[in-house]
C-alpha cells in the first residue's frame, strides 16, 4: 500500500476542486478521485449532438466567488465569466420584459406594464439589496459552533450584527422582515404587474420543490442575489460552465494535486471512528489522514461510509435532509435562432436567460402539479442560448437552447421516468416556448431531455436535487447539513463535508469548497 496521501477529496467538482487547490496550496499532498470519466460535476459543458456542445447541468454561475477567483487566478486558467445586459427577458401574453442591471434601465422598461411598479423599482432593489448584504456576509461566513459557540463565533456573529444595523433602524426591520417572507407576499407588497412578479419569483425558485407561496423563499432569491447582483441577474461562462472546472483544474494541478478520472469510490474505510482510506469500485485502496467529501449528505453517510459506523441519532438526522428533487433540463440543437416576436433590440436581448414564468399563479400551478407527484404541463422554464456568447459552441450559423425545467419531480405518483414520460416532458418544454418563439420547433435539429433520476444517476445526487439538500431556511446556516455539524466536520474523525450539502449551499459559488478546505486547515493547527 502507498504512502497516505494528506487528503483526498472524493468529487471533482467545481466545490471538490477549490477544496483540493487551497489544501494544495498550503502544502498538503492532495489527490481527486471522479467517478465520471469527465472533470466538472455538474459544471460540465458536453457535447450532445455532432457538433454542438451544452452545459449539461449548471448552465449559469451561482454567484462564483470572487475571492476564490482572486486567490486561484483563475483568469490565467482560461475562467472568463459574461454578464448580459439584460440579465433576463420574461416572456408573458405576447409582450416581454427585459430585467437590466441599470435599475433606472429597468424602471423603463417595466413602465409600458405598470407606471407604480416602474416607480417602485428602485427602491424594491435597495431594499432588496440591503437583506443581500446580510446573507452575503453569512455566506461569507462558516458557521458557529452551536449550541456552545467559542469567543471567535460570538465575534462573527456580532459582526453580522452590527454590519447590519450599520445600514440604519429601518434597513435592519426590513431585512429581518424580508428573509421568513414568501417570494408572493414580498412581491404583492410591492408590484401590481403580473409579468413583473413572475420574472422576480423566477430569479429565485430554481432548484426548490415549493412555489411562491412557500414560507421562506424570498430568501432563495436573497441567496441568488448575495454577490451584489440585481434583482433577475444572470452570470454566464464563456464557451459554458465546463470552463470553471477546467480552470480550477488547473488551478489545482499547479499546486500538486493528483486528478483522477473513472475513479468511483465505492466506500469510505472507517477504523476507530476515523476515515482512513477510500475504496475505489474494483478494490484499489487509497489510505488518507483525511478525506473530504463533495458528494451530498445522504450518498456520503449513508452509503459511502454506512450506517453501520454512525450513531443512530445522527443517522436519523441524515434521512429527514430534504432532498425532493424539482428540476429537468431539456437540451435543444437548433438550425436558426429562435424568434420572439415580443422581444425588440435583436438577438442582444436573447444573450441573458429567456423566462416563462408569467405570474405568481402560473408558477403556483406549475407546482401545484409538482406537489402531488405530477409532471407540469406548463412549466417554469428558464434557457439561455450560449452561442450568442461563444460561437464555437455549435456549428456555423446554429445554435444551442439550454433550458432548466421546473417543476418535474423526482417522485412520481404514478409511473416511473421511462422513455416515454421523459419524451413527454420534452414534447411540453417545447409546445410551451413555441407559444413565445413559433419557429421553433421546426428548428429543432435535436433534443436531449434529462429527468431528476438521470440527475441521480449520472451525478450522484440524491433524487436529482440540485442543490444536494433543499435550500429552506431550516436547512441552512447552523442547521447545514444537520444541526451540530455545520462546521464541515463530521462525526467520523477525518471526514469533512466540501459539496454544496454544506453550508452556504447550492449554485456554482465555490464557497462550501473553500470554508471546507479552511476547516481542514483550521483543525490541522489546533491538533
């Protein structure tokens, strides 16, 4: 048996790859394991069709952080994120309406909807804004040890405190106010304009198995929003989210760290309550003082190290993680670029993401179906066309549609994701665009559709959920992945947490990467 390397880290990521280059960097021997044949994750940009090639899973960033981009100098490795203007064109009765990242821009273009709401948005986004800044600052932050926090843990929390009573009595009583609210009660406080609420709500339901009307999920949008970005906006990578991991790769395998494709772990070895070595499919045994896991909670604990090696009551713990999956992703390969009659400025306005969601009661009945284990015949869809930012993406003169589905549940009442409830899915995504762009579907060259359990299959995520545990404000902060280990420590001695599982969770931030690597290093020198 060789050495023991200082950490493996089991996922290669966009979050297993920081967590690997920052260990690297402060001079631990690292190496990655991937199942997949492929680095990236669900930051991966495949091809699905001769010729034309998609960001397979993620298809924007998350908010990316930028201290992770600036430690790693990632722009050296090739990582060139685009902001569209506008970030969104929401699309409703014929007419659109683009969301720029000017608020007076905006404000104009929300006029022709609502002259209240055009007045209104200014302040909506400095309000909105103001809560941001709180959960950017808790996002920036890793947890307190709960329930016996230390003196630096009552240090950091009163910093958050008093950043935020900085802003002022009324700034502080409104976010405190905000972040329980549901998107719907935020946005009927504010707008009168259907099409303008749906585009909002929109911003901040991916990923989650509730509607607007759910407790809590205006901070799903404070979540999306954390890194300065206004309300609706969107991040894309140059030639497709497959380039953050290439850059990080490379980031990674400059400070030393090993790279392993095709490389399933199939257990984590556990000897006096320690993680000692992972175990690949086919019996290779590679020992570890310490191994970091990007894979969710569930798959971690409770099958790659077992039950077998944990207490009971945590166990219990790790089964009621909500993981109800809600996404499909439907890929088209297209002979022309769609045309949308509602959209005016020409294909700039298509270079940022295209929304149905035309209001709160659409959205809500496209989860009403979702809720009792239907498929939405008319859902909320979300695409992008990246061959408007890079070209090279698809042949000459075509182009690729890549479009995030909701509300297509994992579990279903009845059936199961065959072949033919998955080309029904893609037979709906379509018939509902068409609605918005009538020639598409005879530009339709190809079609790719993948369902939550293909999620599940080809990256390991536990009923296809996204964001590796739902995104609701009990399984947040303090309380990610289970309350009493939110610190990315775990109870097996060695073994960390480094996925989006961990705090502060999901999108392509690589912030649980980078809190997980300093965790690693933090107890390294306590030790």
């Amino acid at each position: 048996m060789s050495a023991p390397f200082d950490a493996i880290v089991i996922g290669a990521g966009h979050n297993g790859l920081t967590a690997a280059a920052y260990l690297a960097r402060a001079g631990l021997s690292v190496v990655v394991v991937e199942q997949r044949d492929v680095i990236g994750g669900a930051t991966v940009t495949e091809e699905f069709h001769p010729g034309f090639r998609v960001d397979t899973f993620a298809h924007r960033m998350g908010p990316f952080s930028p201290r992770v981009f600036e430690d790693l100098r990632l722009r050296t490795y090739g990582l060139e994120m685009v902001w569209p203007d506008p970030a969104r064109v929401a699309m409703a009765d014929g007419r659109a309406l683009s969301l720029f990242r000017d608020p007076s821009q905006t404000a104009e273009a929300i006029r022709p909807f609502s002259s209240g709401d055009a007045a209104r948005w200014p302040a909506f986004c400095r309000t909105v804004a103001d809560a941001a800044r709180l959960v950017d600052a808790v996002r920036q932050s890793q947890p307190p040890r709960l329930p016996d926090p230390g003196l630096r843990d009552l240090l950091r929390l009163a910093a958050i405190g008093l950043g935020l009573r900085r802003r002022g009595k009324r700034a502080m009583a409104e976010t405190l106010r905000l972040l329980p609210m549901s998107l719907a009660d935020l946005l009927d406080d504010w707008f009168e304009s259907d099409v303008l609420k749906g585009a909002v709500a929109g911003a901040g339901l991916p990923g989650l198995m509730q509607g607007p009307r759910g407790a809590g999920t205006a901070y799903a949008l404070l979540h999306h929003l954390a890194a300065g970005e206004a309300p609706g906006g969107v991040t894309l990578v140059r030639g497709g989210t497959g380039r953050a991991a290439e850059a990080l790769a490379g980031a990674a395998r400059a400070a030393g760290v090993e790279i392993r494709t095709s490389a399933p772990v199939e257990r984590i070895g556990v000897r006096s309550d320690a993680a000692v070595e992972v175990v690949l499919a086919g019996g290779e045994v590679i020992p570890a003082r310490r191994i970091l896991s990007s894979a969710d909670p569930k798959r971690t604990f409770l099958t790659l190290v077992g039950p077998e090696a944990l207490d009971p009551a945590f166990v219990r713990q790790v089964r009621h993680i909500r993981m109800r999956g809600a996404c499909a992703k439907v890929h088209l390969a297209l002979g022309e670029l769609p045309r949308f009659p509602g959209i005016g400025g020409g294909d700039a306005e298509l270079r940022g993401a295209v929304m149905v969601a035309p209001g709160l009661d659409y959205l809500e009945r496209a989860f009403d179906d979702a809720k009792y284990g239907g498929v939405s015949e008319r859902p909320f869809l979300e695409a992008v066309i990246p061959t408007l930012t890079d070209p090279s993406l698809a042949p000459p003169g075509r182009h690729v549609m890549s479009i995030l589905v909701q509300y297509a549940p994992y579990h279903l009442k009845a059936g199961a994701w065959e072949a033919a409830r998955r080309e029904a899915l893609g037979d709906a995504v379509v018939a509902v665009l068409a609605e918005y762009a009538p020639n598409l579907p005879a530009a339709v060259l190809h079609r790719q559709v993948l369902t939550p359990l293909d999620l599940e299959q080809r990256l390991g995520l536990t009923e296809g959920n996204i964001f590796q545990g739902e995104m609701a404000l009990d399984q947040l902060f303090f309380m990610r992945p289970v309350p009493g280990w939110a610190r990315y420590g775990t109870p097996v001695r060695g073994l960390y947490l480094c996925g989006a599982g961990a705090h502060p969770g999901g999108g392509v931030t690589a912030l649980p990467g980078y809190h997980a690597a300093r965790a690693v290093l933090r107890d390294m020198s306590a030790s």
